[in-house]
C-alpha cells in the first residue's frame, strides 16, 4: 500500500477512507466569526452538447437561524442550520466555489467552508462527476466502487500533461456550470455579490479550478477575482508554463512539508508547487505546512487508529484556515484588517513566500 501511496500520491486517498471526518472548526478560527451558518444541498441544471445535466452542490452561508450538530455522513460532523433561509439583510455576500480533488466530494473542506461562511461569505462545493467517486454528497461512501479502475485512473491523471488533458476538461465546464448557476439560483442569486468572487480548489481541484481562471481561454470565467490552491500538483503538470502566467488574479498555494519530496510522475511535488507559484503574478503567497501531507487539506478522513495520521491536525486546519480567511478577505471581500495575519508567518509554516516574493521561515 505503501508503495501505491508513492506512486499515485493524493489519488489513493478516497479509495481506502470513507468521506471525511472532523468536527467544525468554524468558531476556533483566529478571525471573529459573525454569523451563524447554515447549509442547503443544491442540483444544478446546466446544458453540455445540446443535453440538460445535473450537478449536486454544497452550500454554506450566514443565516440568523440557530445551528445545531449537523452528521454529513460518516464521521463528518458540524454545527449549521439545515435548510434555513439565507440572511438577506447582511447581503450580498462574496463567493467561493471550491472544487475537491479526484474521486472526492463537496464535504472535503467542512473544516474550511463552515469557518469561512461564518464570516459573511456564500461557499458551494460541488461534486465533479469524475470517473470513479468514492464519496458523494448525498448518499456518503460508496460501497460498490472499483478499487482497481480507481487507481488506474488516477495513475493516468499523474502521467498526463496538457497534449492529452482534453479528457479532464468536464472538470472545468462543471466549474464554469456551478459559478454561473449558484448566481442563478433562486435562493443565492439575488445575495452574491457577482463582482467578488474566488475559484479555489484541493489537488486535481487546483487544476479545475486554475481552468476557469485564465489558463485556458475558452473556459475563463473573468468573474474570478483570486484563486485559493491546497497541494496541486495537477496545477503544474496539466498546464504549460505561458497558461500559468496568464493568470493575472491573486493566488494563495499551500503545500505539506511532507510532500516536498513526494514524486508526482517525474517531478516532485515542491518542484510542481514552485513552478505554478513561479509563474502566476503578483500578488501570490505559497505556504508550507508544518508536517502536513497531501491529505492534511482535508477534514479527518476516519477514526481508525492507524489511518487518523494521514489527516490533518487541528493545528494544520488552523494555519490553513487562518491565512486562507484572511487572503480571501483581502482580496475578494476588500477588507484590509487581514493585513496583519499576511504580513506575518506563523510557527505552523516551515516556509512562507509571499508578495514581492519575500521568504518568510
């Protein structure tokens, strides 16, 4: 198993772990939460060669409804209002739309999205239809999934490069599907502000979600202000190094510490990471997590003992949640008072560049 970890990195993840597991985190972020939040599950209508298709949505946003213990299913647990209506009053709010990695689900960053709508912001996170899904929104793990076709699948992912990418761009039309109809929707159209919005996205979600910001034309969605990138390789290997550079939004990256060394097909993962980080523009921050892996940008990923190591620590979330409140607060929500947190590194960073490029340690 070992040496399959090794050789397909973050893909295995969903293959031998149910959907993730902590509980939320929202009201221990450093930031002040303002609001109390609440959450709905949406399907999407949207056309694809002429045929109406459907993608199933998470959503998170501020209500004046009281929370309570909310399962996602499994061990993922948190403290949201089911089904309340949006508060209408505060609005309108910026948008995150936030693409999980390959096989995953929409749950893979309660311990983000929950904290991040609690301070004033409407995130939907979709479940790709990817070829294998280990967990979905709706209905958790799936029991009857091919292991076997996981893994070979996520293989090629690894091996490919932007001369035989076209099989993964129904990624980026789901992208482009989900920003334009959570703008659309009737519960959330009228309360997103549509000229604060930021694309983010964990491992072959950075890759979807640098899709949809510039790097390929005909998918841009210039609505993307700001671009938010947890351990993606998948952004290095699948673009050429001019559709990188024709990113010109702010970028936040993260990668583990555990990882550096980490081979992903001929590279390692600090040799991808500096590669997008070195071609997207000013102003960008790369963070590296002290004794993070891959999977540490996800909730808990379960509770048996041997497993738990693989998933992040409460004081891995704090750190990634901390700097990515305070980059999307800056630069898609305008408020200047997350200054301090960027300007600073915190003991949980082994590194911190930042704009105009400054290393931070």
């Amino acid at each position: 198993m070992r040496i399959m970890m090794n050789l397909i990195g973050g893909f295995l993840l969903f293959v031998i772990l149910p959907c993730g597991t902590t509980e939320s985190n929202a009201g221990k972020a450093e930031q002040q939460a303002l609001f109390n939040v609440g959450y709905q599950v949406l399907d999407l209508k949207y056309q694809k060669n002429g045929q109406e298709q459907t993608i199933t949505v998470a959503v998170w946003y501020p209500t004046a409804a009281q929370p309570g213990l909310h399962n996602y299913g499994g061990p993922t647990k948190g403290s949201v209002a089911l089904g309340a209506m949006p508060l209408a009053e505060s609005a309108p709010y910026p948008l995150l739309v936030f693409s999980h990695g390959y096989g995953g689900s929409g749950l893979s960053a309660v311990f983000l999205t929950e904290a991040l709508a609690a301070h004033g912001w409407v995130v939907a996170c979709p479940d790709h239809h990817d070829k294998y899904s280990a967990v979905r929104i709706k209905t958790g793990r799936e029991k009857d999934l091919d292991r076997k076709g996981f893994l070979q699948s996520a293989k090629e992912i690894v091996n490919s490069n932007p001369e035989n990418r076209e099989k993964y761009l129904y990624r980026l039309d789901e992208m482009r599907a989900v920003l334009d109809g959570i703008l659309a929707s009737g519960p959330f159209g009228k309360l997103i502000d549509k000229n604060r919005v930021a694309a983010g996205g964990h491992s072959f979600g950075g890759f979807t979600a640098l899709g949809v910001s510039g790097t390929i034309k005909e998918y841009y969605a210039p609505r993307v202000k700001a671009i938010l990138l947890f351990s993606t390789g998948a952004g290095a290997y699948l673009f050429r190094d001019e559709e990188l550079a024709a990113v010109q939004i702010p970028s936040m990256l993260f990668m583990g510490e555990r990882e550096e060394k980490q081979v992903r097909g001929s590279k390692t993962m600090q040799e991808l990471s500096n590669r997008i980080f070195n071609n997207l523009p000013l102003p960008k921050y790369f963070l590296t997590v002290k004794g993070a892996n891959h999977f540490s940008f996800n909730d808990r990923l379960t509770d048996i003992p041997r497993i738990i190591p693989l998933s992040g620590t409460e004081e891995q979330f704090e750190v990634i949640r901390k700097y990515s409140i305070a980059f999307l607060e800056k630069y898609i929500a305008g408020k200047q008072t997350q200054d301090k947190i960027l300007e600073n590194s915190d003991p949980m960073l082994t590194h911190y560049l930042m704009e105009p490029g400054l290393n931070k340690k």
